[in-house]
C-alpha cells in the first residue's frame, strides 16, 4: 500500500463553490496527501450546477471517479457516506490530525457549532474540535446573519479557523481559476501544504536585491 505525506479529511457540503473543494483535492493530490472525503448530497446538487462535473451518487463510484480524474494513487481518495460509522473520521483513534470544510454551508456550520453530529461530516468534525486537532471551515454566504457570526465566532472559540471564501485581488486575477486558486492557496498555507501557483504577499520582494530602505 502506497505511503503518504499525511493524511486530511475533506468535507464537501452544499454551499456554493464546489470549484474550490475540487481543486484543493486537486492539490492535495498533487502534493501527495490521502484524502479522506465526504460529499454532502446537496453538494453533489450544486457541483451539477456549478460545473460540468457529474459525480455519481454512490461513495464506491466516487471513489473511482476522483481517483480517475486526480489522477490519485490507488488509495489515496478514500470516500465514505454520510452515514458510515466505522469511517476513521468518526473516532478520534482515527481521524486525521487536519480537516477542512470547503464549501462549508451555513446549516453544516449550525451543526457543528452545536454538537449535532447527525452525519458523519458533523461527526468528524466534531471529533476534530473534542481532539482539539485543527479544524478549517470555508463559508461562502453573503451576507452573513447574527446566527451564521454567532456560530462562527463560537467556533473560533473553540479553536477552529473560519477562511471564508473571499478571493483577494492584489495578485491582479485574469480568470475565475486564478480567484479560486487565491482561496485555495490561502487554506493549503493554514494546514501546512506548500503552493507554488500563487505568490505570498511580499514574495517578491523577498527574491529582489533592491534595499527596501531606500525608498523611505
């Protein structure tokens, strides 16, 4: 069986933005992580709306859909259903050490701010947040009501890092690819994966011989 770099588990719930969960598994991937990965149904809804992506209903054909179009190594995108107990992600003997919930919905975020664990995504990330292991969860909602801040300030409290899905635009984006990569590259930053398709802030200036002195 094929040795990793680390393990992440990846949850995909029905919130608008699915292209940003697609290419950071793209990109987990690429840098050699198992994924370990939950789709919500309503995400499956929206990544037929939003993409030319048709993911099948069934976890086992999932499994063999992203793995095909990743590229992945045999093992390394391991699906499970909402309701698959035994999944590693539902014990904090199995879980990995990272989890992100890119999209995160609103009601996904209801759940876990209140302990809901009524499907394995809630219940994986709850375990995250019992393990005091890192946590990630990537609204993208506008605007946000006094429920949704409440429960994201709840969450933070916890120890839990809110990146909402809010491209920058000091990079000058040219296509959608290049906002999404802006978010995608700010979430692989928080948990610890390099990128080298999007400059850091200062980057360049680092990598110049100019004095920055000599401008003040």
């Amino acid at each position: 069986m094929a040795e990793f770099t680390q393990r992440v588990t990846l949850a995909v719930t029905g919130a608008s933005g699915v292209q940003y969960a697609v290419r950071l598994m793209e990109c987990l991937v690429a840098a050699d992580v198992q994924v370990l990965l939950m789709i919500s149904r309503a995400a499956q809804v929206v990544a037929a709306t939003e993409t030319e992506l048709t993911i099948p209903g069934a976890t086992a054909a999932q499994q063999v859909y992203f793995t095909q179009l990743f590229n992945a190594k045999t093992g390394q995108i391991k699906v499970f259903s909402r309701e698959q107990w035994m999944a590693p992600v539902a014990s904090g003997s199995g879980a990995p050490a990272t989890m992100v919930v890119c999209p995160c919905s609103t009601g996904t975020l209801s759940a876990i701010a209140t302990g809901a664990s009524n499907n394995l995504i809630e219940r994986a990330a709850d375990v995250a947040l019992k393990e005091r292991r890192q946590l990630l969860l990537v609204p993208r909602e506008a605007p946000y009501s006094e429920i949704h801040l409440e429960n994201m300030l709840k969450l933070t409290r916890m120890g839990a890092v809110i990146l909402p899905a809010s491209p920058g635009f000091y990079h000058k984006p040219e296509t959608i690819n290049d906002m999404i990569d802006f978010v995608v590259a700010r979430i692989l930053s928080q948990i610890g994966i390099e990128q080298s398709f999007m400059p850091r802030w200062g980057d360049a200036l680092l990598q110049s011989d100019e004095n920055p002195s000599s401008h003040d």
